[in-house]
C-alpha cells in the first residue's frame, strides 16, 4: 500500500469547514472514491488544534499517479477552491506499508 501524506495549517475559524471538506465523507473523498485503487484516507487533528495531518491510501504510487494524471483538471479545480480554508499544505512523504 501507497501512503501520502500532508500537514495543513488551518485558523480557527476554518475548522468546522475543513473537517467537513477533508474528513472521509467530505469533498475530497467523494473525488477519489470511485478509484477502486484508493483505499481512503485518515484526517488527525494535532492536539495543539491548528494543525491536520491527512494520510491518503492507494494500491501503489502508479495507481495515485495515474488517477491524477486522468483527473488533473479536476484536481486543480478543487485545490484552488478548498485552498483558502488553510494557511499552509505541505506534503510530509511518501510511503510504502509494510506488512
């Protein structure tokens, strides 16, 4: 298994709406959902409050690679709209799970 994973940066005033956005019934699950090679993804609130780490799930880099690729304009599309509920995104790694 594939895993990415990101760290955002979001005010306050923005949690409630990106939970909803980002949680696993949200805006961005619903765009990857019908990937049969996406495996979900967690979103962990830092216990200082201001900060989430999302961890995406795929079958392999190529899977995750090649829906984007497929998706890009789409991808791009909801990037630029949900960017304005936080302050920073940065991608922490890539993974492979061991098993």
């Amino acid at each position: 298994m594939y895993c990415i994973l990101w760290k955002y940066e979001v005010e306050s005033s923005n949690h409630a709406e990106f939970e909803k956005e980002y949680g696993r019934s949200g805006a961005w699950f619903k765009f990857f959902e019908p990937c049969d090679d996406y495996f979900g993804h967690d979103l962990l609130k830092n216990t200082d409050g201001n900060s989430y780490t999302l961890v995406d799930r795929w079958m392999s880099k190529k899977d995750y690679e090649g829906f984007l690729k497929s998706n890009q304009a789409e991808y791009d599309q909801m990037n630029e709209k949900f960017s304005a509920l936080y302050s920073s995104e940065t991608c922490l790694g890539t993974f492979d799970l061991i098993q």
